[in-house]
C-alpha cells in the first residue's frame, strides 16, 4: 500500500517554481486558462511555461520541454491529452519533480483505457517517490503562497476554511460563496481521480496546517473509508469537519460512478457513523456555506438554550417555530431580563421571548435589547433578526433629491446621514463586540436587502444569515457539534 | 357579520387623493417616513398632510384637520397615538372617506384596553360601510396605480405577483426579494390585526383583479377558516396560491399571540386541507421566494420526467440525487436522444441522465445540449447547471490590465470580448426562447456568482435558482399544483 505520508504537502502548497506542461497560448484551452490564472494570482516564484511551439508565452520565457529548464522543479501542472500524460510523467521523473498536478482528464471516470493509464501514470509516480494530485483535478490553492492552480478564475483573500473536494466545479463554487460571504479560503484541493492521493491524505495534512481552522468535504465515494474515518475522527476535536455527502441515491450513485469512476457508498453508514463522531453533515449545499460561516464567525455554544430579538413580530415567529422544531429552546424570560427589557422598549413590546422591538426605529435600543439578551446567564446564543437596519430604512428616502422634493433644508439632510452612518457602523462593530465580550454566539439575520448588507458585513469580519431558518439550523448543529465533543472527550 | 363586499377595493388600491393624518416633519416618525415614501413612490393623485401644527410638510400645503379639505376624500392614512385613533374614524365617517389605513399599533395585539379600542373603530366604521385596513398595518401598495403607502422604503416595478401578509416586516421583505428577483409585485397588502378587513377578503379581491396571477400568503392565524378555504379553493385553480403558515409549534404560537393577538391553528390541519385543495406549502422562507419565482417565470410541467444538463459532474449528482429524494424521474436516455449528445459532446462525456458536458468551455454547446433535452418526448422538465457560465470565467482574465501582463494584444481583447458578450446574451435570451418552444419549464442553477448573474437575469424576465436543491424543490411542487388541479377537474 502506498503511503502517502511520501508526499511533501509543504512543497505542493509552497512550491519555490512550477513547470507548465501543454501551457498555451489560444484562450480557450486550459494550457492558456490555468496559467493566466497562476499569474492572476500573483504567484511570487518562477514560472516555466513548456510548449516546443513558443519562445515566450503570457509574457514568460517559453521552454521546449522540462530537461530544458536550467533549475530544480518544485511542481509540475500538466494539462496535455491523457494518452500524452504518461510520457510527461517520465519525464517529470527523470527532472526529479517533487510534485505533479494532473489537470488532464479522460482516465479511469470514462472507461477501461482511461483506467489502464491512469494505473500507469499511478505507479510510475509511486515508485519514483513523486507526488500526484489528480488527475482529473481542477487544480489547487493555497491563499498564504499567492498560488492559484486553477480552471476558474477564483482568488481567495487569506482565511482560515480549507476545502477538499472530489468534484472541481463544486469545490470551487463552494470557495466563490465563501468569498462572497467574506469568508477567507487557507488551502483548496480539487482531488480529482485520487490515483495516488487520497482526500485523507489531504485531511491529515490540514489537521497539521496552522492555517487551517475549519475543514469542509464534498465526498462522492470513498477508497478506504477506515482510514478515512480515523483521520476525520481525529481532526475534528480540533478543527470542525463539515462534509456533504453526494450520491446519496441510486440515481445519484449512477451519476456519481460516470463522474470519478468510483462506486459511491450508502449515505446511511456515512451518516451513522459521521453522527457518532461529532462530524458535521451539511443537509444540503446551501447549508454547506451556512455551517463555513457559522464556524468560521462565531463561538461554539455551550448548550441549546436561544434568546431572540427581532424588529418585527412575524420574523420572531418563524424563528421561535424554527427553534422548536430543531429541538433548541426558548427559555421564559426572568423576572430580572423581563425588567431590563420594560425598561428599554415601549410599553407594547411582545412580553416574552422572542423579544418583539416593535420596530422601534432606534439601532441604540437594538443594541441595548442584544446585550440584555446575550448578558442572560439563562441563554447560549442569541438570534437577532432585522436589528440594526434602520440605517438602511431612512437613508433611502434621501437619494435622488428627495430631500428637496419633501422640502428637508440640505443641512438637515447632512446631520441626518451622517447620524446614520455613524449608527450603522457602530451597530456592526457592536455585534462582534458583544460577541466576545460575552463569549455567546450571536447570528443576525438579514433578509430582502441581501446584497448590501453582505458587503458591508466583509468589513467586519461578521456573517449575516439571509433567512431565520437557515440560522437556526446552524446553531443547531454547532451546538450538536459541541455536544458530541464533550461527550468523546468525557468517555 | 360584516360584509366585505361594501369594501370598495378599487378605490382603496386606486384612490383619487389620499388625506394623511399625523403626518409629521419629524424624520424618525412614521408620519414623516410613510408621507414620503408615498411622494417617492410617485403618485399621481392629491395627497393632503393633516397636522395642526404645520403649514407646509414635504412641499406639500399642510391642513389642520379633515374638514379644512374642500375634496372628497378617497383614502386617509392614519398614524396618530391609537388613543386618538377612535377620534379621527369619527372625523372620517363625518367627511365621507371611502376607506382608511389605520397603520396605529397598540390596539388588540398588546391587550384588553388596545382590543376594547379596536373593537370601537371597527364597529364605527362597519357601521359607516367605510374600508379600514389594520390597525396595526405596515400599509398597502399597488404598483399599477404608483401607491406605496408603505412603512418600509419599498417600490416595486410593475408585475403579476400579488402578496397578503399577517406580518408587515416578512410581507415587506418577501417583497423586497421578489423585486431584487427581477419579479414585480402587483398589490402588497399588510393585513394587520384584520380588525374588519380579513385576509381572505384581499384574497377575493385578488382573484378578480387583472394585474394578480400568482398569490402569495403568509398567516399566523385565520378567525374565519371555512370561508377563507372556499375562497382559496376557488381562486386557485386560476391562480396559484403560496401559503405559508408560522406558528406552527407550541413555541411559534406563543409568539405569534402576542404579535398579532389571535391564536394560531395546528399546522396539520391546514397542510391536510391546503394540500387536498392543490394549494402549495412554502416550507421555509427562502422557498416562499423560489416558488414566486418558479410559478412567475416557467410553464407548469405537465408530468415529473426531469433531464438534467450540467457543466460540472458533481452538480449533476447533487441535482440527481435530490430530484430522487424528492419523488421526480430522471428518465434513461432513449437510443435517438443519446445519439444527439454523442454527436455533440466529446467522447468522454457521462453517457447518461444527467449529462455532463464535461466542461466543455462553449456556450453554443450547452444551447446544444439544452435543446437536445428539452426536445426530447420523454421529459416534462429541464434542469441546466453552471450552462453559460463561460463568459463569466474567461472575462475576469481580461480585467484590470491581465491582458498587457500575459502579452496579449489589444486587438485580439477587443475581439474576445466582444465573443464573449455576445455569447452570453445569446445564452440568456435561448433560455427563455427554448421554454417559449416546448413549452417546458428550463430551469436554471448558477452557485457562486449568484449577484452578476440575478442581475443579469432581470433583463431577460427570467429567474435562476442558486442551488440545485432549491431548483429541484420548486419543480417538484410546481408539479404537485398540476397534478391536484387535474385531479379537482377531473372529479
């Protein structure tokens, strides 16, 4: 059995150069695509492009085949038609390449000759002692190195998620919502066909990864799903291990076998045992981003008792139902935070938890309900819910000369928007304040002025969630999460 | 009983002048913020300020009471203290309002006093057959006629969905997702604490009402079950309906009490009756917004025969597997069918339903792939994943001066470009153009780039779903809404 610990990861990650095998200069092949994008993104050693047809390429010395290269080669990307790969990878042998990326497809995922020569290409890198990511990859990144081996045009500001993903589209479309959500990407691994590495091998490494906080999994099959299990089981005491599970049906385990060549196995033993281990499943794709954000933003509860605090009555509602349904509770509220919130709302507030603000449109009463709901000793977290959007609210009316059009005097305008601004930054920074002061989670919650509110949520260093179920879900599970932790490290 | 039918709804929606009454030159009052989103909102009829107080508000002359108006007076919005509201409903009656929006909290939701007051104000006006909407109402809008008499800053363009919310914020804010969904609303209605007014009354309305062919509901609780069902039941077999139901546990209905003052009922007892009616269930608050969507952009399906068409092999085992879960069909492909892909994809491609085009970088390929499926006898629907998105990713290279760094000339940037755009629009425009064809719903999933591309989408009056689930979700229900039609039908 090969041992992958052969692989040195800290060289695939941080390669010193990296040889371009099939680099191209038409736009519509990846030789072009992956290479313009290694440049994009500001990769800070040498590149050696390698095409017998060019002397320059992408404004880079073009050579006509690796043993040209005057210089020792750290990585190989190679991207020529799979019946060209194995001689490529003899020849990367015989440079005495650390590591190769094999972009290229058509191997064991379309048939017995693709199998025959992936297992050729397979052996040849073992033996030789040589790395081999793919094939069938879209590629790898590593924020902390400016390296971005990719098919899609994706780059991540540093960050603490790192993805591993059997599916190259998948993974990388779960790295752009990170990105969007303002959520850093440390390492990324298309892992492709896995003829060598496994993605365990890659999870072990990122168990050691100083980088690496939060772990997520796109899996369709697994080779050996022992070793697997204990290399999660292990990392996940330290670092949350969020994994989707693809080819959960026979429908799906058909599409899946045409896809990476792999039978996949039953999700019901992948859950199972996932469950026992304190792994956590994201349900679906979006709960995928969901769970990153939630790990990634806030404090694990400790235990499942919620307080919320809402600008309008029905959003209280919906997550108070949301609540109960995944079993968290709402704890009544006690004589001494009932007082605290009489005292800060009008007299017609809800009474009760959920805490209804009565779209009382002041962000310094938001916050004051937050705190007296996050200082209870009687609450793990908190949900807030269109808090703080007042901002928003008012401001609109004074776009376009509407300030003239309703007879405001300019100055009037000026003081105002500028009240707001300074409201809405200091609700923002308040959030993450309140958050490590008392050391809860709190998860705000947006909806109907997504986008906005994203952006500005980037600058803080914060997630929103777009809809009440959608973070309750999240607590949900980071609280099953901390469960399960305790009851692993109380055996 | 009251009844409704004396409520003049065509004025209420198109009145000929609006009297305000508290309206205010006090930026935080809703007097100020509702007053000028209704000149914002551009109405074209006379709007007369009432405040003592004043001589002039938002440019507009200011009256010291109703009768100082030499009009009749169509509609009056009232925002002053619900002590005072009992007062001005006289001064109303005595004017000869047709109808009046009491948007006043504190009247039954915040107990015995406020529902004694509620009481008064609806007997008066029931007795003056006058309309009165709320109390306790965020407002009502009609894009058609440029009124948004509305608490939130919310103007939608013109279109076919209409909504009635038992909770101003969600009703607000489902229409703010519609509207950045590219899908206008018709007529908004926050219900309010339905004092004279019920919901299923705006929903009668609706039904006869030419600019309405989707209607979506969200309820805490109904006073008049039967009756609100009968309307139901009749209106959507034109129109469908989207309910959906919070206070749906224990915990929800505590909440929604002190919200809207009336107990909420079992959600069983409305899924077993909505569902026997063909009614459709919005499960969480996302999917209230994809089914708007679904049912406003695509044809019914007529059976649940899905083909999937993906860029990326994962997204099609996703998609594969949750259309199993979900009870959909992927059909095999018949020998014509898949000869059609083999003449159009490279050899490796899946070979099967789902297919994948195994990242083929051509969009006149995906049109290909798409057209092939969509043509086929076999399916009732369509999914696209990713399809299109090749503009996208090779334009980002030529961003930012990428073009000088990789040594491309000028010239042959223009020309890619120029491609690309092209391209990219034509894609948009065939997905509208093949559904128009076959009159077979083509939805489509994009993840990752969801801002670019929702906003792209609007030019195009079409909608794209940003997870596969969500997709497969919307048609499974849209499926179910003409399989219960045909069975009422046909009974």
């Amino acid at each position: 059995m090969y041992e992958t610990c052969n692989v040195d990861f800290e060289k695939l990650f941080n390669p010193e150069n990296i040889a371009f095998i099939g680099a191209s200069n038409n736009p519509w092949k990846w030789g072009f695509i992956i290479l313009a994008n290694i440049i994009r993104g500001d990769f800070q050693g040498k590149i050696y492009p390698i095409n017998p047809n060019y002397k320059e390429l992408h404004g880079l010395e073009c050579y006509p085949s690796l043993s040209a290269i005057n210089d020792n080669v750290d990585l190989a990307v190679i991207t020529v038609p799979a019946k060209k790969v194995s001689a490529v990878i003899d020849e990367c042998i015989e440079k005495g390449v650390n590591n190769t990326i094999v972009i290229t497809s058509d191997f064991s995922e379309t048939g017995e000759e693709g199998a025959r020569l992936e297992r050729e290409i397979s052996v040849k890198a073992r033996s030789a002692g040589m790395g081999l990511v793919g094939p069938n990859t879209m590629g790898i990144l590593n924020s902390y190195g400016n390296l971005n081996i990719l098919m899609s045009p994706v780059y991540s500001m540093k960050g603490h998620v790192s993805i591993v993903s059997q599916s190259g589209n998948v993974g990388t479309q779960i790295m752009s919502e990170c990105i969007n959500n303002g959520v850093g990407v440390s390492k990324f691994i298309s892992s492709g066909n896995e003829a060598n590495i496994k993605c365990e091998d890659y999870i072990r490494y990122l168990g050691s990864d100083e980088q690496t906080e939060v772990i997520v999994l796109y899996i369709e099959s697994l080779k050996d799903g022992k070793k697997f299990l204990d290399i999660c089981r292990e990392i996940n005491m330290s670092k949350p291990i969020i994994f989707f599970k693809s080819g959960k049906t026979r429908g799906g385990m058909a599409a899946a076998a045409s896809h990476t060549g792999a039978m996949a196995g039953s999700i019901d033993v992948y859950r199972s045992v996932f469950k026992q281990y304190g792994i956590i499943e994201a349900e679906t794709t979006d709960e995928i981003i969901d769970l990153v954000c939630g790990f990634v933003s806030f404090p694990v509860p400790e235990g499942n008792r919620v307080g919320i605090v809402t600008l309008g009555g029905g959003w209280g509602v919906i997550t108070a139902d949301e609540c109960e349904i995944q079993g968290l509770k709402l704890p009544e509220l006690s004589r001494e935070v009932y007082g605290k919130f009489d005292a800060i709302l009008p007299g017609y507030w809800s009474k009760q938890n959920p805490v209804d603000m009565v779209a009382v449109a002041s962000i310094d009463i938001h916050l004051k309900c937050l705190e007296a709901m996050v200082a209870w000793d009687e609450v793990d977290a908190v949900i807030g819910l269109a808090g703080g959007a007042v901002s928003n609210f008012l401001k609109i009316f004074l776009d376009d000369g509407l300030d003239r059009k309703i007879g405001l005097r300019q100055e009037e305008v000026a003081g105002f928007i500028d009240i707001l601004n300074k409201e809405a930054v200091s609700y923002k920074k308040s959030l993450g304040e309140l958050m490590r002061k008392y050391n809860k989670p709190i998860l705000h919650v947006e909806i109907g002025n997504s986008v906005s509110i994203s952006r500005n949520m980037k600058d803080f260093n914060y997630t929103f969630y777009r809809s009440p179920e959608r973070a309750v879900r999240v607590l949900k599970k980071m609280y099953l999460f901390k469960k399960m932790k305790d009851r692993i490290r109380n055996k």
